[in-house]
C-alpha cells in the first residue's frame, strides 16, 4: 500500500495530513491495541487476535505517518523520509 500521507517538515514541528478513512482507520486500531493490553494486564497473557490486532496497528502508523524503511524487508527499522545514513544505504 502506497502511503497517501503528506508529511511537512518545519524548522521545529511536522504537520501530518491524511484521509478521514486512513484517520479513523488508526483510532479503530488504536482503541483494538488497548483491549489487547487492558487484557494483558488482566491475565498476563496475549491471544493471537490480540497480538494480530497490534501488528495491524504497527503496520499502519509506520505506513500512515510517512516514515521510510530502511531495507526492503518487514522487519526492517524505519525512519524519517531522507534521515538515511551512509552506513544504513549499504
């Protein structure tokens, strides 16, 4: 999924522009995330929908907030757009 964010950089802040639909995508994961840890507090222990639940919600703050991989795998870091140094690019 091609990130349809707009991510300004100012001198000291970043304004975050996205869709409604990208928007109330993140709350509905957001408020999934905290079931799954209002269970883990609970009974010490994840379900797989739980843990499903917060990879989804990983997956779209790191594609919805305009961030960069720093690889072409999954489990690669991430990082601000254009931050990427030497050491890293190789």
């Amino acid at each position: 999924m091609k990130s349809t964010t707009q991510v300004t950089y100012k001198k000291n802040d970043v304004a975050i522009a996205m869709s409604i639909e990208r928007y109330t995508t993140l709350l509905f994961e957001l408020n999934k995330f905290k079931d799954a840890m209002n269970n883990v507090s609970e009974t010490f222990d994840f379900s797989l929908e739980d843990i499903r639940n917060m990879d989804s919600l990983r997956y779209s703050l790191l594609h919805s907030l305009g961030y960069e991989s720093l690889g072409k795998y999954q489990h690669n870091d991430y990082t601000l757009p254009g931050q990427m140094s030497e050491k890293e690019e190789s």
